[in-house]
C-alpha cells in the first residue's frame, strides 16, 4: 500500500467479506495473512453480522413474549 493507495484486489476482498456476513468474512479473515486493510474489513464483517444477529433475537424474544 504505498502512497495510501490500495490496490484493486484489497478492494475486492473487502468488499468480499461483507457478501455473506461472518461466513465470507471468515473466509477472508483465514485466506488474507498480510493485508491489514482487508483483515479490518473481515473483522468488521463478521462483529456487525454478530451484532445484527443479536439484535435480531432480542426482537424475536420481545415479540414472543409480546403474544
């Protein structure tokens, strides 16, 4: 990454990691070993898969209860 370029393929990957939320996001977590930039967004992917998971069942709890 010289000059705070990124090149095409990081981009790619990055964007990869958010396809199919944790799953893609691990995938890429154990393919990229260098890239830091690419190892971010895989780790960003998979704590807001985490997190919309976890909201999810909070609201699927609360509507349960709800009947």
């Amino acid at each position: 990454m010289a000059g705070g370029r990124v090149a095409l393929r990081s981009h790619l990957l990055a964007t990869a990691a958010y396809a199919l939320g944790c799953v893609t996001g691990v995938i890429v977590l154990v393919l990229e070993r260098r890239d830091d930039y690419v190892r971010f967004h895989a780790l960003q992917s998979i704590a807001c898969s985490i997190g919309f998971a976890v909201v999810a069942l909070i609201e699927f709890l609360i509507h349960l209860n709800g009947h």
